[in-house]
C-alpha cells in the first residue's frame, strides 16, 4: 500500500545522515547576537536575532554569491576565541540532534579562526571538545548523534598542507577527514597536491569543493589528481549528461565514470538555489541524478545561510520531485555508506538505526492511509 506523503514532523523524526555541513554556516542568529557583544564586534546589520535571521538568508532567491557570503564575514568574526568556537560547534551538534540527525561531518576552516592569536591546534580542540560536549548533551536528551570534523583548507591561500597535517593530527580525536574550500574558478585543485598526497600517503580521507561554480575540469582534477573520495556538490557533473527531446539520457565519460566508481555527491539543493548555480529547486539536477541512480546524498551547506535543515530540505525535495520515503532513507544510506568513519560503525547504524527507523515511518505512513476516511 502507498503510503502518505512524509510530512515535514516525520522527516524531524527519522534518522538522517549530513555530510556537508559548515560550522561557520550554521550559527544560531541569537548566539551570533551574544557573541558579538561578548567580543566587541559592532559590525552586524542588526543585533534583533529575528531580524538577522532573515538577513542572513539574503531575501531570497536573490541568488547572488556576493551577497550570500557576505554572512560568513560576521560569524567568522565572532568565532575568534576558543570559548566561541567550543560554544558554537557544541550547539551545532545539538541543533543537528534535534533535527533527528544520527551521523554528521561538519567541517571548518581552521585558518580562518586565527585573528586574536589561536593557533591552529588551539583551534581544532575548541571546536572537537564543542563536538564532545554537544554529542553528551544530545545523548542526555535521548537524541543519539555521532558528529566528526572536516579540516577545510582554503584555496586562496597557501596553508592546505598544513591543514592536511593538522587533520591527520587529530584522526583519533574526531576529525574524519580533509577538505579544500573557497573560489574555483583560478584555484584548481592541483594547486594543493601536497596536501591531498600527504593525506593518501597516511591512508586518511578527503573531500573537496569541487563542480560547484566551476565544472567538469574542477571534478576530473578533484578525481583523477587529487584522489578525493567524494565531491563537495558536484552539481555540475550535470554537464557531462545529455538528455535528448525523448527522454534519453547519455552519460559522458566523466559522468560514467563518476557514476561506474560510486563517487558520493555532496549535494546541496537550497544553496545552489541561492548562491545561483541553478535558477530554482525544480531545475536542480538532485531529481535527475537521484533517477539515474548515481550516489546522491543531500545536504544543508550553511543553515543559517540558506535558513534550512536537513528536514526542511527533505520535505521540499519531497514536494518538488515527488520523492517518499523510499527515496529518503535511499539518500540516508548512501551517506552513511560515503561516511569517513569505520565500517562496522557505518554498518551498525545503517542495519541497527537508519534502517528500522525509516521502515518505521513508512509503516507509519501507510496506517495513516489505511485508516483514513474514504
């Protein structure tokens, strides 16, 4: 029997999984508020938090990236201290149990961190004991979540291999891999191989920002030279697929290859929308990659940014590409299974937590319809 459509509180209560999270991205607008009379900054637009809630989120769809990023110079500013940063990532986690989400990899800039004179180890605890904290505190409420760091290195800078390091540092203290973030177009991914071959030199992980503004040479670079496990978007792996007037779909060698390998897509619907990779929700290419069944995952970004959840991004990809939850817990279990974390775990919470959590909903669903007045 067909189920009912997942309502936005059932999503809220199924076990989902983000792999694309940043910690900069995701501040709640009164801690912003706080933070930024604890610390003397005077440069927010408004210190209302309802008012800067809706300012942050750029009166969307203005779609504009400038405009867009113009947020993250007020939460890096107030996230200059290691009390604000433990502060910020042990809120993090608990806004993501909330939200029903069982496994996270959030990921940072630890450079970016450094303007009152933390060093970048100073930093990588703050922001793991925030995790720590916030991880006790969800289990306290009942609301079980495992949450592990992504190092991001910038790519306009020059310190992605000491990231790297420092990433590697810190494997068994909670971060589960690397990252490369920043402007694509003029900085391609080769520009810090040192970085990504120390990283497969330690048999340690790594992701990249890659075919987001930028297309398909930014993704084969990220693959074929850099070795990244999964893809920070790779929307626009889209541009190697051609569907004709019929309906038939052609995948070119990239995008067969992309597919043929597996290679996880950290995709982020909402803020392709708003940073203008793509005009609208129903022109993004999620629905078509989720159909040809390459590993789709999706993911918020920056939930302060772009004003989402990982629910809210599930209720209206539900709405927009008549998804269920067939397709939702589908999307669960290729993150988990894209996670950088120990297999056994990875099974452990597919087979003992995402898995039965879905069916149970969908079972949920399907009594609702049953028992509905004709």
């Amino acid at each position: 029997m067909q189920g009912s459509p997942p309502t936005l509180e059932q999503i809220r209560r199924a076990p989902k999984v983000l792999l694309h999270d940043h910690l900069d991205g995701g501040l709640r607008p009164e801690t912003v508020v706080e933070l930024a009379v604890d610390h003397g900054y005077t440069g927010l637009p408004t210190t209302d938090p309802e008012q800067l809630a809706r300012w942050f989120v750029a009166d969307t769809p203005r779609r504009d990236l400038v405009r867009y990023l113009q947020g993250f110079a007020h939460t890096v500013a107030v996230m200059q201290t290691a009390e604000a940063l433990e502060r910020v990532a042990a809120e993090c986690v608990e806004d993501l149990a909330a939200d029903g989400v069982v496994y996270a990899e959030v990921r940072f800039a630890p450079e970016l961190h450094t303007e009152k004179g933390l060093g970048l180890e100073e930093i990588t605890e703050a922001v793991l004991e925030g995790f720590s904290e916030g991880m006790a505190a969800a289990a306290a409420r009942d609301r079980p979540i495992v949450v592990r760091a992504l190092l991001t290195a910038m790519r306009t800078a020059a310190r992605s291999l000491e990231i790297a390091e420092l990433a590697v540092r810190h494997r068994d203290d909670g971060v589960a891999g690397f990252d490369v973030a920043g402007a694509e177009a003029g900085y391609p991914p080769t520009l810090h191989l040192d970085a990504f071959q120390h990283v497969q030199r330690e048999n340690f992980h790594a992701t990249l920002h890659a075919g987001e503004a930028f297309g398909l040479p930014s993704i084969w670079e990220a693959l074929q030279w850099c070795n990244a496990e999964r893809l920070g978007h790779g929307v626009r792996i889209v541009d190697d697929i051609t569907v004709d007037e019929d309906g038939q779909v052609t995948l070119g060698r990239l995008a067969s290859y992309v597919r043929d390998r597996r290679v996880p897509l950290e995709l982020c619907p909402t803020s392709n929308v708003h940073t203008g990779v793509v005009p609208s929700l129903a022109d993004h290419p999620i629905g078509l990659l989720r159909g040809l069944l390459f590993r789709v995952t999706l993911n918020t970004d920056n939930r302060l940014m772009s004003g989402v959840t990982l629910s809210s991004e599930m209720k209206r990809c539900c709405e927009t590409f008549g998804w269920g939850w067939d397709d939702l817990a589908w999307l669960s279990i290729n993150a988990m299974k894209s996670a950088f974390y120990p297999f056994d775990d990875r099974l452990a919470l597919i087979n003992g937590v995402i898995k039965p959590g879905f069916a149970a909903l969908a079972a949920e669903s399907a009594f609702r319809v049953a028992v509905s007045p004709r």
